[in-house]
C-alpha cells in the first residue's frame, strides 16, 4: 500500500492501538496489552500514576518507541509501515521544554513546519502565533519568554505542519493557574477545528475540565476507559452532611446499617453512598435518626471527584 494512503476501513478513529507490549531490556513491561481506539475530534485524557506507561505509550505511537509486539494506526496510516504519513499526521508537544534558546519564536516555529517536509506558509504560522497569544512575541528570543510562553511556542511548534492529532503530555506543568485556564480554552478552541487532541496529566481537573473520555492507566495495562460524564455517573459518589443541633458520642445500632461516619466530635453525621446504588432509601434513614432523637439542622450534599475516583481505580 502506498505511504500516502491511509486505510479507509479504520480511518474513522484518530487513533487504533491493537494488542500493544513494551518490554525493555531490563525485563521491564512498561505496556502489557493495550487496546484503544480515540476518536476523530475528541479529547481524550490519559490519566496514571508516575510509571504506569503514559509517555511509553505516547512515544510507541509517535514512533520515538518501538513496540515489542502489537499494531498502531493513525488515522488509518500504520505507523510501522507507513510511519512517514503516521508521523506527518502528529503534532507532539513533550513535557520537557526543548527548543533553541537563542531563535526567536518565528524562526522557531517555521523551522518546525520544514521538518516535515511542508512549504513556506506564513499565513499559516501567522494564525497560529495568534491563536496562542504568541503574535506580540514572535520577534523574541525563545531564552527571553516566561515559562508559560515558552510552553505555548512548544505548542505552536507542534501545530505549524497541520497535523489532525496534537498529543499534550503534561501540557500545563508549572505553569499558573491563570495560564492554565487560558491554555485549557486554547486547547478546546484546538478541538473545535478538527484537532484530536490527547493529553496526559497530573492535574485531575484538567481532564475533568477538558476531557470528553477518560483512560486511566496503571502497571502498563488500562484500567478502563469512559466517557467522561459516564464514568462520574457510574463510579461517582455522593455524600451527604448532616450538621446535628446536639452532638452525639456514638452511632446509634438501629443506623449501622448505612454506614454512617461520625465528624467534628460527634457534630457532624456523613453519609456516603453510590450513585448507581439504591440501597437505601435517604427517607427511610431520616425516620431512623427522628426516632433516635437525633435532629440535623442543616443538610448539604456533594458528588466525588474524578479525583477521588481515579484514586479508587488505582490504589494510590
């Protein structure tokens, strides 16, 4: 099959990752058994913790890492045989910053878009200095940029050959808070015109921020991957507050039943439940605690994180 043909039949996905292992020469199995499939135009988050195989599995479909054993596809290109057409369709943007201090931003980001092989286009980098907040720095000197700037021209460098999947591994590390959201609207602006977008990250809020699916990954192998929304509905909990008018030493045994925990000495009773289950009737429990003589004055509920879930999931 020519390089330039992608397979019609799997170019429905941006991304089609079959049966993936990596072992290193150490014996190491850094990925054992991925199967993915990330689809044209979303933004898919890989969450994991530190060693799970988040950047092995970046760098095997970018091509930097040779897979033991399995198959990728980007956009329909596979990037064993047709890793020409594979790489072109990627724009990667590392965690570490890495760049020519001494180039200003425009050289910089030019420079990148020759490297695959794509004519002068300076209509086109215009725009995407511009669509980064870059403009009124492209004359600068990388070494002269803040830390947030720099990270954004790793971003436009990556975008200057027009690439349909853009991977962000740790995209806003040490960056503040402020950039960060500005960054996540970016990145979102990104999916609006086609872009696939993955990213990896330590922040939790920015994949439930950003992300349209959720794949955790942990020992090299992935636990699950969801919809965002699904996977909140579905492994989310819920807990519910009850501040008492009268403190209480002990729960009493008629309440053992729905695993209340007692708080702030006894002033407060937490209910903690999931939301996929009805095991109990939150009515039910309010005539137990009235018989009891125990009366909550205020009432206040709140749903878990997807922090709290993606510590569940993996143990940490």
């Amino acid at each position: 099959m020519p390089d330039f043909m992608p397979d019609p039949a799997v170019n429905a996905n941006a991304i089609t990752i079959s049966a993936l292992y990596k072992t290193y020469d150490n014996g190491f199995k850094a990925l054992a058994g991925i199967d993915l499939e990330i689809k044209r135009g979303e933004i898919f988050a890989l969450l994991g913790p530190n060693g799970a195989g988040k950047t092995t599995l970046i760098n095997a479909v970018c091509g930097i890492v040779q897979p033991s054993s399995g198959h990728i596809r980007v956009c329909g290109y596979d990037n064993a045989v047709q890793y020409r057409a594979a790489r072109s369709a990627i724009g990667l943007v590392p965690q570490e910053l890495t760049t020519d201090a001494f180039e200003s931003v425009w050289n910089t980001v030019s420079f990148s878009r020759g490297l695959f092989g794509k004519p002068k286009n300076p209509a086109t980098i215009e725009k995407i200095l511009k669509d980064l907040s870059l403009w009124d720095k492209k004359d600068e000197q990388i070494r002269k940029l803040s830390g947030g700037m720099k990270r954004r021209v790793m971003i436009a460098k990556a975008l200057s050959h027009e690439p349909q999947v853009l991977f962000l591994d740790e995209p806003t590390a040490g960056v503040d808070v402020e950039l960060r959201k500005s960054m996540w609207a970016q990145v979102r602006a990104l999916r609006e015109t086609g872009v696939t977008v993955i990213l990896t990250t330590h922040y939790i809020e920015e994949a439930e921020e950003m992300a349209d699916r959720i794949g955790v990954i942990n020992k090299g192998q992935l636990v699950l991957t969801e919809e965002k929304n699904a996977l909140m509905q579905k492994m989310g909990k819920r807990q519910m507050v009850f501040t008492l008018r009268d403190a209480i030493q002990a729960i009493p045994p008629a309440l053992s039943a729905y695993g209340l925990a007692l708080a702030e000495n006894g002033a407060k009773l937490i209910y903690t439940y999931n939301t996929h289950q009805a095991s109990h009737d939150v009515s039910d429990m309010m005539d137990v605690l009235k018989a009891n003589n125990i009366r909550p004055k205020e009432i206040d509920s709140r749903s878990s994180s997807l922090e709290e879930i993606f510590i569940e999931l993996v143990g940490a």
